[in-house]
C-alpha cells in the first residue's frame, strides 16, 4: 500500500505549518532589519519613515483593497462547486484574470495620483520636504502590488501557500540586501535622515517589484502544469459584476479606514507638538510607538496570521456547502487564538524591557510596549474575526465597525494627545482596540454561532500567565 505523505493528508495542515515557518523567517529578518534600522536612523528616522509609510499604505490601499481575499474567495467557491479540476482550475483562473485587470488599471491611475499629489502631501500636510521624493518612488510599485495581491489570492485558492510564503521571503531578502547594501557603501558616512531614509524606500520598492516577478513566475509554471485545463473556455456570468460585488464592499472598508488611519498619524506628531515636543522629539515618539512597539508586539502573531491566511478561503468553502462545518473550524481556531493571544501578551507585559532590548537594543520602547501589552490579546482576536467575518460574507459589517473606531480615535487623538502627549495616545489605543474587538468578536458570535470555550480559552491561560509572569519576575 503506497504511502500517503502528510502533505496529502491534510493541505490545510501543510499550508499552515508552510505559510508560518515562512512568516516566522520573514518576521526574524524583518526585526533583525529594524534593530539594524533603529541603530542607523534612530527613533526620528523610524519616525520619519512611519510618516511616509502611512501615506503609501493609503494609496496601496487604493490599489490592492479587497482583490486578495475577493480572489481567494470566489476562485475557492468555483473550485469547490465545479464538477472536476480542469473546470474549477479553470474558472479560477478566470476570476484571477478579472481581478487583475480591474486592480491594474486602478493601480496605474493611482500611480499617476500619487507622484504628481507627492510634494503638496509633503510640503502642505505632513510640513516636511523630505517626504517628497520618497513618495514619489514608491509610487512606482503600484502596479506591482495590485498585480501581487491578486495573484497571492488565487494561490491561496489552489492551496498553494509555499507559493505565497517563499514570495514573501524572497521580497524580504531582497529589500533588506539592497538597502543595507545601500546604506552601508554609499551612505556610509551619512547621518542625514532623509537620505537614510531614501535609501530604505529605495530598497522597499525594488523588493515588491522583485515579489511581483516571482509570484507571476509562478503563475505561468503553474497553468503550464495545469495540462488541460488552459483549453477549457469559462464563461461567468457577469465577471465583473461578480467580483465588485465581494471587492467593493471590502474595498470601501479599507479605503475609508486608511484615509481615516492616515489623518491620524498625520494628526498624532502635530499633537506631540501641541503638547511641547518639538518636531524631531514628536518623530521620535511617534516612531517609538508604531515603528518599534506595535511591530514587537505583534511579532508573535505571525503564528495566526499564517492559520487565518489558510483558513479564509477554506471557510468560505465551508460556509457554500457546510455551515455547521464552518461553524466547528471557526471555534476550534477562535479557542486556539486566545490562549495563544493570552500568553503572547503576558510576555510582554511582565518583560517589556528585555523585549525592547532584545529587538532594539535600546529601552526606548519599554514603556509603550508594557501599556499596549494589556490589549495585544484584543487586538490579534480582534484581526482574527475581522478576517473571519469577511470569508463568511460580512464585508459591509466590518466596514461600519472599522469606521465607528476610526472616528473614535481621531476624535480621541484631536482632543487627548494635546493635553496628555504620548501617554495620552497609548491609552487611546487601549480603548479603541477594545472597542474594536467587541464589535467583531460579538458580530462574528451572531454570525456564526460558534462556541467559545471561556474557562480553557481564557480564564485558565489568564490564571496561569499571571501566576507565571509574578514567579519570573520576582527572579529577574
């Protein structure tokens, strides 16, 4: 009797375990990268950065919203309904082809916005001329991202993740090459922030570019292996119809909290200020709490992002053909989320210096990271449902909760950061993620039904950590 390998057994499984060890390599890379950053640019550098960052995110936003997981869904219906393989490959190949052509052409008029809009968004409304030419570059990537996002939801559709995952590494190696490479021979000798900085959005460009050229690579191997099924002749009805309907939804989520996310860091320095910082000293903080903080303290989610990367189009298949089935796999991850999401939050809380050390070098981020740790539970489940309740058909819900938070915190942002400063904003944090987490978490119950186990899932875990955490501490 032949042997049935692991990855046979169970896909699911395989893509998880896959798309986690390469999530896990990226996530060493990337915080191994940040501590070089932080050393060479310092604190107002990965401030600086985070400004220009904002800004990106929001044009592709623009570009990439929606695409993704409207792909992976609809390809994942297809492949679950046709009446074999060579059909379902290839109508999904059809939605991925729809799907591109509608992302890229928002991409390159997005493009053309984004270089020409680069100085009055710098000169105007971020005040400081150094974002200028920055932005400009990385707006050169928006036809490579859109592209990437929907090719990464087709290979999610097929179960492909080592695609995805091995996509990702490679961006990762070749961003960080370049930019130390950069850095290192012809700003060696530099200490000016905004050169450093170029050269670190120099290297981010170059490496969704280089993301793009591999996933499409990867594209051609994969229909060129698909035999057959590249002569079968897929008619949708309605295409675009079809995939607007799940983008569109989604899409205008994304778009209204990114513009709304970016007024507030754009707000939030300014507020720093307000309260008697001045501009380098308001960079500095701003960089301290979302260039080194949060990235810590999510460092440990790259464990579930991976599983819910796998499983949304996994439960949108069983959400078509079996709702008790979708109802089941929702609960078994949910109760695995927060005893996980329970004991990464305890680390930080109870050893927040050696945390920011250890990534750092520095106790710069010490005290931003044992405030926030008291809502890194929230806010992974938080992301969790978010992406559950979209495989599940609630675009439009999440649309209205992301925009209540969003309000909640420019208006807490406008009105708090001036009188109270940095402290003022990590307790903003603290509230508007947990809002945030109990519009999802009690809309995905409504939703779905699912069963939360509360004394394994959160009452023994919280005992136990705190148990644990006033034990290590009393030895440190």
């Amino acid at each position: 009797m032949p042997k049935t390998s692991f990855r046979n057994r169970s896909p699911l499984a395989y893509g998880a375990v896959i798309l986690t060890a390469f999530t896990l390599i990226c996530r060493f890379l990337g915080m191994a990268f940040r501590m070089y950053l932080t050393a060479r640019i310092g604190s107002e550098g990965i401030g600086l950065y985070q400004l220009i960052m904002s800004v990106y995110t929001l044009f592709a936003t623009l570009s990439t919203a929606g695409f993704a997981i409207a792909v992976s869904r609809l390809a994942a219906e297809r492949l679950a309904a046709a009446k074999d393989d060579a059909e379902g490959n290839a109508a999904a190949r059809k939605i991925f082809r729809v799907s591109s052509t509608v992302s890229l052409s928002i991409a390159l008029v997005l493009m053309v916005v984004m270089a020409a809009s680069a100085q009055p968004i710098a000169d105007l409304l971020l005040k400081d001329s150094r974002i200028t030419l920055p932005l400009r570059v990385l707006a050169l990537t928006m036809p490579f991202i859109a592209l990437s996002s929907c090719l990464k939801g087709y290979f999610l559709a097929r179960r492909r993740m080592w695609m995805n995952a091995s996509a990702m590494l490679f961006e990762q190696v070749i961003k960080i090459a370049v930019i130390m490479a950069f850095i290192g021979t012809q700003l060696k000798t530099s200490n000016d922030i905004g050169s450093l900085t170029m050269g670190v959005v120099g290297g981010a460009t170059l490496g969704e570019v280089a993301s793009y050229l591999y996933l499409f690579v990867m594209y051609l191997i994969t229909k060129k292996t698909d035999g057959k099924s590249s002569e079968i002749k897929i008619k949708i009805n309605k295409p675009l119809k079809t995939v607007l309907s799940v983008t569109i939804p989604i899409a205008a989520s994304a778009y209204v909290t990114n513009f709304l996310h970016t007024g507030e860091n754009i707000i939030i320095p300014m507020g720093f200020v307000s309260h008697g910082s001045d501009y380098s000293k308001a960079l500095a903080d701003f960089g301290i709490i979302r260039g080194m903080a949060i990235p810590a303290l999510f460092f440990p989610f790259a464990f579930l992002s991976s599983l819910v990367s796998v499983l949304i189009p996994e439960i949108s298949r069983d959400n078509t053909t079996d709702k008790e089935a979708a109802k089941k796999r929702i609960s078994k991850v949910l109760n695995l989320s927060f005893v996980f999401a329970i004991f990464s939050g305890a680390v930080f809380f109870f050893l927040p210096e050696q945390i920011s050390q250890l990534f750092y070098r520095t106790s710069e981020a010490t005290h931003a990271i044992k405030i926030l740790s008291v809502v890194t539970p929230l806010m992974y489940i938080e992301t969790i449902c978010d992406g559950i309740l979209k495989a599940v058909g609630q675009q439009t819900a999440t649309l209205r909760y992301n925009i209540y938070n969003s309000i909640l915190r420019i208006v807490s942002v406008m009105l708090v950061i001036p009188r109270f400063g940095v402290e003022g904003y990590l307790y903003i944090l603290i509230v508007s993620n947990t809002f945030s987490f109990l519009l999802m978490y009690f809309k995905l119950k409504k939703e779905t039904g699912f069963k939360q186990k509360f004394i394994i899932s959160v009452l023994l875990p919280a005992a136990v950590t705190i148990i644990l955490g006033i034990i290590l501490t009393a030895f440190i």
